[in-house]
C-alpha cells in the first residue's frame, strides 16, 4: 500500500442561505478544484457549518422543490430537521442521524426545521450531499432510508483513539447499513485528542475529508482546521488522521461514474434531452403533489 497525498486543503467558501433555514459553504461544485466531474459520484457538497437559529414558531427551511437523477444525503450533526416527500415518505433526522433520499426518477420534496427545535431554537450543523446515479439507475424507483445513529457501524480504534462511525461501505470489517447504487465509503471519523486512524480505498476512487469539529494532522504533516475540505489525490490507497484535540471528521470516497454529466437546477441526468425531459415531466405534474 502506498500512501495516498493531500493534493489540496480547500477553506469553506462564503456561504449562502438554502431557503431561510439552512446557512451552507458549497464545495462541490462551487469550489474550482471539487467539480462534479473531479468529485463523482459526489456532486454537491453543501456544508452547514454550526450556526444558531433563533427561537422561531415558524418553522424554517426549504420548500416544496423537484429532484430526479441522485439521491440527497444529509447528515445532521446539531440540530433536526423534518422531510416530506411526494412518494409519502418523511420523517425527522435527529442529531448523529442520517437521512438517504433516492430520487431517481422523480420526487417532490421539503424539509423544514423540526417543529419543536424551532420553537426552542439552538445550533444548526448539517451536511448534505448529492450522490449521482448511473445512467441505469436515474429511472428507478425513489426510495427512502432512514438511518438513524444506533443502526451506524461502529469501529471502535485502539489506544483510545476514538471510533469510526460507518454510514456507508466500510471500515476495515465495519460496515454500513446503507445501500448504493456504485460502490461508495462515507463515514464519521470521531476522534479523541491525539487519536488516530488509518484509511484505505483504491487510487482511483475520489477521496476528500471535511472537518467537521476540532482540528488534525494528515498523514503526519499537514495541519488542518475546522470547516476545511481536504482533496485527496488519485494516486495511493492509504492515509492516516491525527487530531490535535476531539474531532470528528467527515470521510468520503466513491467510484467515479464516467458518464457524461448534464445538470441544471435540481435535476441532474446524462443529456441536454434528458433535462428538457425532467422540466417537461416536473410542469405537468409527473412528480406526484405535495402541500408546501
């Protein structure tokens, strides 16, 4: 094995609001260097830094809008949110939860702060992902996993470094309960100050890590704070994480779908027809209904 190299150490973009219940840094695409082709299968990475929410009765966040061709993923780290779908799935991702929305051919979809978070107020800290689809796929049937943190793999490390939470693919023998279309490794790294860990995945997969909490030291050397992106290179297998004082630290690493990529809005397909197809599909009402 030989050691895969940080080819880059990004700082969280300026953020913008998602609707008025999600303040978030997009890397993927938004960053030069984290393109959807340079990414894939991950090709958006909006990153909801802590953030406090004042008390509010109504409920922020997004309303009603389409999706067809991925699957949004997102993690909650503080805070709940609530999700609706027209396929009439829904539920509440708690803090430590994780929510996989399989859009494929088509959902309408919301999400809102949690009722009673919101009358309550508190800190915000989410990730959400979007996970492409192979051309195959984009058609099948939307489907829902709700993951919740009991039903995560858990690798407890030696020496008292910490444990890996594995959501999906895994961790060593670890693995997670999630199911993917291509092959695909997403996990939480939490570690104890001067805690390390070791990961392994095949050269060619895209690899990159976001610190989520604390601060740590790639392969021995580089030093890396919170809120920042670590774009790996297509080159090695294995590399180590050490933390400089308690971290968690999001892991991701994917197969790349070498498929051409054709996205606008919140579709994302293989042609410029199959895009005029989605619009077409959405404006007719081929998406089911859903109260906003």
């Amino acid at each position: 094995m030989s050691v895969k190299n940080a080819e880059k150490i990004i700082a969280p973009p300026q953020y913008h609001f998602v609707g008025d219940g999600f303040r978030v840094h997009n890397f993927i695409p938004g960053v030069r260097e984290l393109s959807m082709k340079r990414m894939s299968p991950f090709i958006l990475l909006d990153y909801g830094a802590k953030f406090y929410f004042p008390p509010s009765d109504t409920p922020r966040g997004v309303g009603v809008h389409p999706h067809r061709g991925f699957e949004t993923v997102t993690i909650a780290y503080k805070g709940k949110v609530e999700h609706h779908d027209s396929t009439g799935a829904g539920g509440i991702i708690g803090e430590g939860d994780v929510q996989w929305m399989t859009a494929a051919s088509g959902v309408l979809h919301k999400e809102y702060h949690e009722k009673k978070w919101s009358k309550k107020g508190g800190d915000m800290h989410m990730v959400q992902l979007w996970v492409n689809l192979p051309s195959q796929y984009k058609m099948a049937a939307p489907k829902y996993q709700a993951i919740t943190n009991d039903m995560m793999g858990k690798h407890t490390l030696p020496h008292n470094s910490g444990t890996i939470e594995v959501i999906s693919g895994y961790y060593e023998n670890t693995k997670g309960p999630a199911s993917t279309f291509t092959p695909l490794h997403m996990m939480n790294a939490k570690l104890n100050k001067n805690g390390k860990a070791e990961f392994s995945f095949p050269s060619e997969y895209n690899t990159g890590i976001l610190i989520v909490e604390g601060a740590v030291k790639i392969n021995g050397s580089a030093s890396v704070r919170v809120n920042n992106f670590v774009l790996f290179e297509n080159a090695g297998e294995t590399f180590t994480i050490e933390a400089q004082e308690n971290s968690v630290v999001l892991i991701l690493s994917g197969k790349p779908i070498n498929e051409p990529i054709a996205a606008q809005g919140p579709f994302v397909m293989n042609t410029r027809e199959e895009l005029v197809q989605a619009f077409t599909d959405y404006s007719t009402g081929k998406f089911g209904h859903l109260e906003d």
